[in-house]
C-alpha cells in the first residue's frame, strides 16, 4: 500500500482513531494468510508521519534514510534501519547500508562503512578529532580505528 497518507485519509492523520478502518482491514489480510506492506513517508523531522498507533500491529517496521555522505550521484543508496523487528534479533536486525550499482545490490555494515569513510578521512590529512566530527563518532573510535587499519597493513 503505497503510500498510507493518499489511501488512509480517513480523520486527522495524527489521531489514532484515525488508523482503525485501516488497520482492521491489515488484520483480515493477515487472518487471511496474506502479507501486508505499507509505505510511509517521514515527516519533516524524519520520523513517520502521524500517529505511531500504526506500528502496533505490525511485525517489522523499516526505516530507509540517507548515509551522511550521501550525493545525488550515488543513486538509489540509503540507510536500512529496523526500528521494529518481531520475529528476529541481534544481527538479523542490524543496521545496514544498501546499494544500486550496475543494476546489482550491495549491502555493507554500518561499521564497515564508517571505517572506511574514516580510512579514507586520514588518507586525506584530516586530524582525529575532525574525522570523528564529520563521521559522528568519539575520536578514540577513530584512534581504535586507525590503529586496526595499521595492524593489518
């Protein structure tokens, strides 16, 4: 169902009162033995829209976003983030980054994605503390970080 704010436009968005015909509807699908995907799209703030009475009844909820260093010429690359996950844990349930290159998907860790933006950082003379600035982490991570890379080399 793509996307919840044209097709659910039943009462006030941030209502929950608003969602029951909807997710009613969700539930007999599920009675029914069929899945039920929903699109959304965030507010301005990046959260979803509306009320949160929407993720109640279901089993996983997605969060797509950009990476920080993300440009338009990147194309279809984003943040994946479960934000719910019944059903699975730990690192099934881990953040990650995924890509469309060649008409062929990537997906990388998060931490091996910030290790190599911070790699690369000290490749180009940034100091610790700018790195850990642009990356968004502690500037030991980036000490830990550095030091690993020169453990391997």
């Amino acid at each position: 169902m793509d996307n919840l704010s044209t097709l659910a436009r039943t009462g006030k968005e941030n209502e929950s009162e608003s969602w029951g015909l909807i997710q009613a509807w969700a539930l007999k699908q599920r009675r029914e033995g069929r899945s039920v995907l929903f699109v959304h799209h965030a507010g301005k703030g990046g959260e979803q829209r509306g009320t949160s009475k929407r993720e109640d009844i279901m089993d996983s909820v997605i969060k797509l976003s950009l990476p920080s260093d993300y440009s338009p010429v990147d194309g279809a690359r984003f943040v994946v983030q479960f934000t719910k996950s019944r059903g699975f844990s730990g690192p099934d349930a881990e953040p990650f980054e995924a890509a469309l290159r060649d008409g062929a998907w990537s997906m990388k860790s998060l931490e091996d994605v910030r290790t190599a933006q911070i790699l690369e950082l000290h490749g180009e003379g940034l100091n610790q503390r700018d790195i850990a600035s642009e990356v968004g982490c502690s500037a030991a991570t980036v000490n830990r970080v550095i030091k690993r890379s020169k453990v391997g080399d």
